[in-house]
C-alpha cells in the first residue's frame, strides 16, 4: 500500500493537498500480468525514452501517440489500485475499494494532479505502481535479486 499527499489546485483556485492510498492485490496483479501490462510499460517506456532523447515533443505525432497509450495505462492502474482506508467500530483498518468511491476520485482535482505527476514524471510513476505492490510480494523479488533489506508491511 502507497499514501500519497497530493499537492493541487482547488475548484476554487486554492492551493491544498490531500492524502490518498493505493494497493494491488496480488489477484489484482496477476490480472495486470496476464494482461500484458509488464510487458506494454517495459517498451512504451523505452518508446518515451527514445522519442525524448531525440527531443521529440508533443507536437510530433508519434511522440503524442506514445504519450496517449502511456496515459492510459497509467490512469487504468491508478484507477484499479485507489481505494480508501476505512476504520471500523472494532478499531480495525480495512482498504475499500469500489466504483463509487473510484467515480468521485477520478472526478476530482487531486486525481489530476496525479496523473499529470505520474505521465511526465516516469521515475516518480515507476516508484508509485511500485508501491502499491503488497509489501510479501516486493520482499520476494528484492530476495530474489540479493537485496538485504524487506519493506516493513
């Protein structure tokens, strides 16, 4: 699970910010898995890359069709992985996710803000998809790759 204080700009025009919380389930990325999804991110960013570091911009059609795609999928998996922490009388968190809750969010400034973050920041989108893993699943693939140090769930 991810908690991410999004810094936006208000239907007013204030400046605020607003907690917000992510998490994939493992069944949940499977699906992305399954779907192709590793694979689609792994070449549409080295696409972005490439077209970058030819400073290519979004006035070149092929640079904007990337783009596109790219926010898609983006959106797809931030819009699959929002959900609100909820409390309950017993004192116990649990994380809720459903489409009403799904509808307002991505109604909403903060949403915005977010995918603007996430489409032109791929460093900080790659960090944030991260987070959302369940932390067993991350502490796997960290083992697997030598690293000593698990994330704490």
């Amino acid at each position: 699970m991810i908690k991410k204080t999004i810094k936006y700009i208000d239907i007013d025009g204030n400046q605020a910010q607003e907690d917000v919380y992510f998490h994939l389930y493992k069944s949940e990325l499977m699906t992305l898995v399954s779907e192709g999804y590793v694979d689609k991110a792994d070449k549409l960013q080295k696409t972005v890359n490439q077209l970058v570091s030819e400073n290519r911009n979004n006035d070149d059609p092929a640079f904007y069709a990337v783009l596109r795609e790219y926010t898609t999928m983006i959106k797809e998996i931030v819009n699959l992985g929002y959900g609100k922490r909820i409390v309950d009388e017993d004192g116990k968190s649990h994380f809720v996710k459903n489409d009403k809750i799904r509808w307002y969010f991505v109604g909403s400034d903060v949403y915005n803000a977010l995918i603007d973050e996430l489409t032109y920041d791929g460093d900080a989108a790659a960090m944030f998809i991260q987070g959302m893993f369940p932390a067993d699943l991350i502490n796997e693939v960290k083992k697997e790759q030598g690293s000593v140090r698990p994330i704490q769930s």
